[in-house]
C-alpha cells in the first residue's frame, strides 16, 4: 500500500490528532500530556481568533464591493439607450448593436 503523503499544514497530525494513544501511567507522563494540551488549545485558540478575524475583514470588504456595484449600476441605468422597435420582417444578417448591456469589471 502507498503511503499517503500530507497534501498541506491541515493534514499534518498534531498531539490531538495522534490516534492510539494511551493513558499515561506516571504523574509526570500526565503532567507532560496535560501541558502538550495547554499548548495545542492555546494554538487552536489563536488559530481560531485569526480565522474569525480574517472573516471579519472579508464580510467588511465584500459589502463594499456590493455597495459600489449598487453604486455603479444606479449611476449606468440613465445612461443606457432603450432599444428601438425592431420591424416586423427581419433581415438575415444581423443588426449591428448601438447599446451595450454590460460592463467587463477586471481588477
């Protein structure tokens, strides 16, 4: 069988993902244990306020992206022609646009 290799940080095992672990027998095997997990809740803490941070940031910057598109579109519709009445028979080439109907937005 192939070992399978970790794709990125989040597959890598840490001390909570070690699985058959037992219990520790001695007082310092259980103190030892106990501050190996001090130390992964603190990083899980941290790891989780950075995440909720960023999620933060990114809500903030998405609304203001759709507030400017609101913004854009508000101030595009007046300047946009109505189409003329097409005639009834219709060539086969077609008709050339005058008006255009959207925007390519790049950034």
């Amino acid at each position: 069988m192939k070992p399978v290799r970790p794709r990125g940080m989040r597959d890598l095992m840490t001390i909570q993902g070690i699985s058959g672990r037992s219990v520790p027998d001695t007082r310092e095997q259980i103190v030892a244990e106990q501050a190996r997990l001090e130390h992964e809740r603190t990083r899980l803490r941290r790891e989780l306020a950075m995440w909720e941070d960023n999620g933060r940031k990114t809500a903030t910057r998405l609304q203001a992206v759709e507030d400017r598109m609101t913004l854009l579109r508000r101030t595009i519709e007046p300047l946009i022609e109505p189409e003329p009445a097409r005639p009834a028979a219709r060539s086969t080439e077609p008709e050339p646009s005058t008006t255009w109907h959207e925007v390519v937005l790049e950034y």
